[in-house]
C-alpha cells in the first residue's frame, strides 16, 4: 500500500476512490456482505491517509489552472480522440466549455494505471481486514488450520459463536445509534432541523435511492436506472446531546488536549455545517438550490475549501452563532481556541506516523491540500468513536450515563401492552435491591441489566487476554440478572 499510495496526494487517492461504487468484488474468496464492505472501506480510506505523499499539492488542479489537453493527464483528450468524430466534437467542445464556466477540481497528472493501482489498495485492504477477522476469531475461541502441502488455511468455527458474531455485526450496522468506545450511545436523528445537527457522511453501500431526500431540498431529481444518486448517505447527530452524554470526561479532555470536548463537537459541527451548507449557498440562496450543493457533497462524502485563517474563521464564527445559537461570548471563547483545536482535526506527518490500520485510527477529518482543506465527513464516524482514547474515565458515571439512554430509549418505544415497573424491589418494606430496569405484560416480567464499559483498541487484533476479560465481567453481569429473586414487595 505504501509504495503505491506514496505517488500522490491523499486528496488525489479520494478523487478517485469515492468515484468508485462501495461494493467488493465477487470474485474475493471470503464474505463480500455488507458489513465487510464497511470495514474494508474503512481501511482502504485510512490507507489513504496513513502512506499518501503529504508533500505533493499539484496532483489535483481546479480546471481554471488546467487546459484540456493536460486534464487528466492527458488522458481525458486521449479517450475523446477514439471516439467517431462527430461525437469527437460535439462532447470536446461541451468538456472545454465546462472547464472555462465551471471551476471544478480535476487531476493533472494522471495514468490510466491510477484505476488499477486504487483497485489494488483495496484488494490489499480486503486480505488485512481477513487477517484481523481471523485474529478476532481465534481470540473468541475459534480454530485456524494451515495445511502446509495445499499453502492455505482453514477455519474451524463453532456454530454458537459463529451465530454470536453475526448479531453482533447486525447490531452494530442497525444505523440507530452511534455508539462511542468510551461506551455511551447517541441516537441517530431524522434530516429534520438538518441545519442545526452534526452531519456525518456513511457508504451507500445498499444502494438506497435518496432522490425524495434531494428533491425536498429544492433540486428535482430522479434516477433513471433503479440505482442511487450517491455513493454516501446523511445520518445525523445533536451536536449538543453528543457532547452532553460525554461531558464527565471534558476536564480530563481538556487537561490532555489543551481544549475541551465541547470545544471539539461544536468545531466540528461548524466544518460539518460548511461542508453542507456551502458560503455560495448563504451569500445567494437564490442562485443554487441546497439540494445541489448537498447532492455534490453525498456522491464524494467530502467538501474542498480555500481556507484562508482570518476568513475561514469567521465563516466558523458565523455558523456557530447565527445557525447553531451560540451566544457570542461563548462563540468568541471557542474561536480563540480554533488552532489548536484544527490542528487536532488535520492530518500532517505526524498523525501519519502514529495511524494503524489494525486500530482504525487516529483518522483526521481535514485533508490539507496546498492552499485548500478537504472536510472528509466520511471518517467522522470512525473519528468521534475514538476521539475520547486515551482519557481517563469514570465507570460509575458513565454507567448511569448509559442506563438512562437505555431507559429513555425503551419508555418511549413501548409495544401496546407493556410497561416499566418500578426498579426498587423490597421485601417487608426493606430495599432489597435496585434494578437498572423492570418491564411487566401481563403476568410476565423482564428483569434488565444495563453494562457498559470500553473497547479497548486490541479488539480489533483479537487480544484473547482483553476478550477473556470482557466475557468474564459480561458473565458476572448475566449471573446477577440471574440471582436477582423476585418475591413481591
């Protein structure tokens, strides 16, 4: 991966990867499900961000410094030239008028091998993600084999902890809820009040159709082949509840980073917002609809900006307090802390040193590039998982942090029939015990026990001493639900 990624710029590796459909290839001898493509994304995105040549800033021109003749490398005019002439003219002459009138970015140098080799970065990221797959297996207590005659291995899996492993996958893809490592969930939003909200970018990688979504936003859209428009759907997040449900850790963020998380979730709410709400759009809302600009942002999952400070800050400022509701004292607090805090957001040579594949991160959400910035809106979700590694925690909190997310969440998405009970059980008036959460229909009655604790970076390379602690504690949490005796009150 390296020596391939290392010929260009991160941001000419995302132009041409985020063009590509987020599927695997069916000739690949293990799963290509749904999941599995998440993943290897995933990796391959962070590839990209780990080996690319930072140094190199002249791979991706905007069209107004590129001629028809060098856009694409040359490429572009090559193919145009094997086609009949008269489509020859007719499509030369669209294409040169579109680089004069539209100041799009477009890759200067370029070889038509350039496919190939990101086509290889993920197959490559395919066969890591096989291997981690299979350190997790074997550190959860499957077999591996390797016949050394044939030169392949073989898979001993346990039917039970085979079907354990796919819930568990199934849940985690559910979309509902982003859920961070600390171990605190946020609930996914509708589009509502867009403006106001985190976006965060996800592959389509079940082609759902978005077009209705578009059309709302004032661009009339349909697609033609029963496909989809995008290669990224929107999900969204309260800036304000995610920071909230994570605010027992901000002293000690702070004390880490030299800002808090607060200061980091409203930063990146801000690029968010300018991500999906362009400036062309707020200086003349008239000209474009937002559905176009948003359109753009779903089929690549990033945004480029000429980001000059003092004006780049200010179209932060202005999006905190006139679009978020910041009160300005809180607004002018934050944006003294903006370097820092951006810093911390963008990838240099030293985040690319200490990026793992095996770990997923750290993954930046800002891509430099010369004199512009990529917002990469795809990584948030990777990135807000992990942003709180490394600071200290307190279990008890953020275990009651936990159990009222889960009690809020199910009170108000009760079947007909059900209900809570109350969670202080007594015998002869005495307080027994005390239950995280009771749910009664008819005569029958769930006793629930809410757990939540870290995932720790291992995991993802199967270290069977973290796995072996996590089931143990998971097993003293199930014997409790199971010696809890229930004999009226």
């Amino acid at each position: 991966m390296s020596k391939i990624l290392g010929a260009h710029s991160p941001f000419f590796w995302m132009y041409l990867y985020r063009r590509i459909k987020p599927a695997l290839s069916k000739l690949d001898d293990n799963k290509t499900d749904r999941v599995t493509v998440r993943l290897v994304r995933e990796i391959a995105d962070l590839a990209i961000q780990k080996y690319s040549n930072l140094s190199i800033n002249n791979d991706v021109k905007r069209s107004s410094e590129l001629s028809y003749e060098s856009c694409w490398g040359g490429s572009l005019k090559k193919a145009i030239e094997e086609l009949p002439s008269a489509q020859r003219t007719a499509i030369s002459e669209v294409i040169i008028n579109n680089l004069k009138e539209v100041d799009s970015f477009n890759p200067s140098s370029f070889e038509s091998t350039n496919y190939r080799d990101i086509y290889e970065v993920e197959g490559l990221a395919y066969e890591y993600w096989l291997c981690t797959a299979r350190l997790r297996s074997l550190g959860k207590g499957h077999k591996c084999h390797f016949y050394p005659k044939e030169k392949e291995f073989f898979d001993e899996r346990k039917s039970e902890l085979e079907k354990a492993i796919l819930y568990y996958d199934e849940r985690g893809q559910s979309g509902e809820y982003i859920p961070t490592f600390v171990g605190v969930i946020s609930k996914v939003l509708s589009e509502r009040d867009a403006l106001k909200n985190l976006l965060v970018c996800q592959y389509n990688i079940d082609n759902i159709d978005i077009s209705d979504l578009i059309n709302k936003m004032g661009l009339p859209v349909k697609v033609a082949d029963g496909g989809s428009l995008t290669n990224c759907l929107p999900i969204f997040l309260s800036a304000t509840n995610f920071s909230n449900a994570h605010s027992y850790l901000n002293n000690d963020f702070e004390k880490k980073w030299g800002f808090s998380f607060v200061d980091l979730i409203q930063l990146i709410w801000a690029l968010s917002n300018l991500a999906m709400v362009p400036n062309a759009y707020l200086e003349d809302p008239e000209r474009q609809s937002l559905g176009l600009f948003f359109l753009r942002l779903l089929k690549r999952g990033y945004a480029i900006y000429l980001f000059e400070p003092e004006k780049g800050y200010g179209a932060l400022y202005d999006r905190l307090t006139q679009i978020l509701g910041l009160p300005k004292e809180a607004a002018d607090a934050l944006i003294a802390k903006v370097q820092p805090v951006l810093a911390f957001l963008t990838l240099d040579q030293g985040r690319q040193k200490s990026m793992s594949l095996w770990s997923g991160g750290p993954r930046a959400i800002i891509v430099p590039h010369g004199k512009f910035i990529v917002i990469d809106l795809v990584g948030l979700v990777g990135f807000l998982q992990r942003s709180l590694t490394g600071v200290r925690d307190d279990g008890k909190i953020r275990g009651e942090l936990f159990e009222d997310a889960v009690r809020n969440e199910i009170s108000n998405s009760l079947p007909k029939g059900m209900q809570t009970g109350q969670r202080k059980i007594k015998v002869a008036g005495q307080l027994k015990d005390e239950i995280d959460l009771l749910l009664r229909k008819g005569d029958t009655v769930w006793v629930c026990e809410c757990f939540s604790m870290w995932r720790p970076l291992s995991i993802e390379v199967g270290e069977e001493s973290i796995l072996n602690n996590r089931t143990e504690r998971l097993r003293e949490k199930l014997a409790q639900a199971d010696e809890l005796q229930i004999s009226g009150s």
